[in-house]
C-alpha cells in the first residue's frame, strides 16, 4: 500500500487517486528569466522519479508542468539586458527543455504557459469578483484573502487580521504577513499587456497555476507538486484562488514537496559564488551520475552537493553498472537461486518506495542484491538464464531511475590504459582541452576510440 506525505495534513496518507488508476500531476515549473540552476534540477529529476515510480505501480499519470513566462523577474532582467520580455522567456524556455532532457527527465503531457493562458486566467479572475472574493483598485484586482477563512492552512501561518485588507503590488512579500494579494495587475509603461474587463494588464503570479491546473486537469486533481520555498505564498495562494472560486472543494488531495539544496553545506547564492546553473552541472558531470545522487536521498530532504558527494554517487553508480558488465560477460552454471534473489529485492524495494517514495531504504535493498549476486558470480552459479532474470530486474528498475549503462563493452583495458581514460576525464572536467586531446591521441595509439556525450564518455577497442 503506497503512503504519501500530504504537506496539507501534515501526515502520511494512503494513497487513492480521485479516479482509480488515473492520476492528475502538475509540478510547478521555471520562471524563465535565467538558465535553470541546480536546485531547480534536484526537483525535476526527485518528481520525475515519483512520476515514474507511479507509472510503474501500475497508474496512469497524466503530467502537467507549468512555465512561467510573464513575470516581474523576467520583465526586469529583459528591460537589464536591454530586449524584449518574450525574447528573453523564448529563449531561456528553449534552454529548459533542453537541459530536461539533458537530465533524462521525462517529458510532461503538457508545458503551458502563462502567455498561452491568459483568457483562462482572467475568466478565474472575474469569476473571483463575482463572488465576492476579488476586488479591483486603480492598479489592479486583489484577491481578499478575509474572504477564505481557511487561509493558511497549507502553510499554517496565521493570519493578523489587521493587516488584511492591505494590498501588495508585487509578487513577493514579507511571508510573516499575509495580505491581499494581486490577481491582475493594470499596464505600465514597458511591461506586457493584454486586454481585459480592467482595461489592460497581465497576470499576477499565484493565479497561473490555478488557471492552468484546471484547464489541463480539472477542478480537482491528484497532485501537486513543487520545491518546499513555493509552499507559502504561490501555494497557499493557489488553494485560497481554486477553492475560493469552486466553492472550496478540494483542489488538490496530495500536495508534496522537495527539500532544499545546498552547495558544499551552503546556501546556493551568486554573492558565495556557488551559484551552479544546469549547463554548467551538465559540461562537468555525467547526468546519470548526478540523477543517482538525487536518487539516493528523500526527496523532502535537505541535500548537499557536494565534489565529494558526486564522487561516492559516481562510485555507486560503477557497483550496479559493474554488476551489469559481469551478468552480461557470466559463463557459469544456472543455480536456480538467482529469481530468489530478485523476488526478495524486489519487494524490499517496493516495501521501501511505498513508504513516501524512501528512496534510502529502496537503495539499501538494491546494494544487498548486488552483493549477492556477486556471491553468486563469484562462486560460477551464474549461467545464461540467470543472467536474464538479473538484467531484466535491473532494467525495469532503469525505468524509473535511468540510470545504469547496459551497453556492452568492447574488450578489455589494461590497468594503464584505464589511468589515462581517468586522467583525460579529469582534464575534460577542469577544461583544459588540449590535455585531453593529447590523451585521446595516446588511446587511439593503443587501438581505443573515444565517443565524448553528455551522458560521459564511452570507449571501444579498434584493434
């Protein structure tokens, strides 16, 4: 029985869908004024993994992940770079999906976007007025958070009722003091407009996700989804907008969230300089390593990354895929032990995963079947049938964590052939180029050409 952490009750729940296997998800996705950073990669790939696992339980998930392209970040670092807002969303869009993909995060249903919504978001809007929830003031509609008695719940700040009734005109504000917030903010000069019933505006933030979640997943959908800092305000306020126009039914059942990233044990922050976009992640690091570092932590945990950390995921990662390489090259004699094994870690694996998606506990199952396969291969009770029971657990694993490497390998390297692949792959971390073409002309004197890709660099005898 698969449990989830609810954020909204606080407590694990079993987990039952609105409509039997069928599972709405929407995760909120990237404001598109830069380049994603690597907190925004641990979110994507830690609900990919949910996304998948889902999947492989048997549900058919219906995933929605929203981009936000009209924002007060974007229009100030367009109006900073001297271009246009939608230039700038348009391009750094582009760039998102491509490091998604460079992170083997699998696609979504559907992207939709703030600019492509925008009769649905003032239809929520107006709707909101008519009930009594919205007003509008010379600059804008605000939504009147007295009118929702349930506000806060999600986040369980409390709310001083003083201070109600007072608006604020832009996104982010002081998150001890809840008060109105905007729903629609009327034109000034050099920020993008579009008409409405308030003459012309666009959208504050909190009511895209209202707007697009319902449009692409019903007024009630399954999960929601996003990293812990959006948990006050954006979600709180896209409860207060959901439930304040359907007459409060539930707007979403199961909300979950990811923890927080630090880097080297700091905040990320350019003033510390260890700020890391993904592009920068993705030159220096295998995107299968850096998925199976996520991989190995709770994904509402607070995670560091670290040199050291990628390091032991990479050294992690080499035990499965060596596992694989010997099931692949295992001559021995079939035992009949080895569906045992893959029953017994298969369970404790699920067992594990059912429990809030604990991914330590699952990998710790995991490692006690590569080393007792190991015994197994060690011992030559591994033979051709025993291979394929081993290898198709560890492929259907693959589909939920992509991560391992089944592409066998031509040949063998010596111990010094070996030092030089490791010495060119530290030079092509550190970038210094021309040492890593010189070591490439070293292997291809020994007979060995080299394939560079994102996914790392693979090898193969010519000779």
């Amino acid at each position: 029985m698969l449990k989830v952490h609810n954020t909204l009750s606080r407590s694990k729940e079993e987990f039952k869908p609105l409509k039997g296997k069928a599972v709405g998800m929407y995760i909120c996705g990237p404001t598109v004024q830069g380049p994603p950073h690597i907190g925004h990669a641990r979110t994507y790939v830690a609900f990919d993994f949910i996304r998948r696992y889902l999947e492989w339980k048997g549900f058919k998930v219906k995933y929605v992940m929203n981009i936000t392209d009209v924002h007060d970040d974007i229009i100030s670092k367009s109006n900073e770079l001297g271009i246009d807002w939608k230039e700038l969303a348009e391009k750094n869009t582009k760039l998102f999906f491509k490091e998604l993909d460079g992170l083997h995060v699998k696609k979504a249903d559907s992207y939709p976007s703030v600019s492509g919504h925008i009769k649905e978001i003032i239809e929520l809007v107006k709707k909101l007025e008519e009930k009594g929830i919205a007003y509008e003031t010379d600059d804008g509609v605000y939504y009147n958070i007295s009118k929702f008695p349930e506000y806060g719940k999600l986040s369980g700040i409390k709310i001083d009722k003083s201070k109600t009734g007072t608006r604020v005109e832009t996104d982010k504000y002081d998150k001890e003091n809840a008060q109105d917030f905007a729903l629609w903010k009327k034109a000034r000069e050099g920020e993008p407009s579009w008409d409405s019933p308030w003459g012309k505006g666009r959208p504050g933030w909190h009511i895209e996700c209202s707007a697009m979640g319902g449009k692409h997943l019903g007024e009630q959908f399954d999960v929601h989804g996003g990293a812990v800092d959006l948990v006050f305000p954006h979600h709180e306020n896209e409860i207060a907008q959901s439930e304040g126009a359907s007459g409060k039914k539930p707007f979403v059942k199961y909300w979950l969230h990811s923890g927080f990233l630090n880097v080297e044990g700091e905040k990320m922050s350019k003033s510390l300089g260890n700020y890391i976009e993904v592009p920068e992640l993705l030159e220096k690091y295998n995107p299968k390593v850096f998925r199976f570092f996520v991989a190995g932590l709770h994904y509402r945990s607070r995670i560091d990354f670290s040199e050291k950390a990628m390091e032991e995921a990479k050294a992690g990662l080499e035990r499965f895929n060596r596992l694989i390489e010997a099931l692949q090259e295992a001559n021995g004699k079939d035992s009949g032990e080895m569906k045992k094994l893959v029953e017994k870690a298969k369970t404790g694996f699920e067992k594990a995963m059912d429990n809030d998606f604990d991914l330590p506990s699952a990998w710790a199952k995991l490692y006690d079947f590569v080393r007792d396969v190991n015994k197994l291969i060690a011992e030559n009770k591994v033979g051709n049938k025993d291979s394929e029971i081993a290898l198709k657990f560890m492929k259907e694993l693959d589909k939920i964590f992509e991560v391992f490497s089944f592409e066998q390998k031509s040949g063998t390297l010596t111990e010094e052939e070996e030092n030089l692949l490791e010495e060119r792959e530290k030079a092509r971390q550190e970038k210094d180029w021309a040492k890593a073409d010189e070591l490439r002309d070293k292997l291809a004197e020994k007979g060995i050409e080299l394939t560079d890709s994102a996914e790392g660099t693979k090898w193969k005898k010519t000779e």
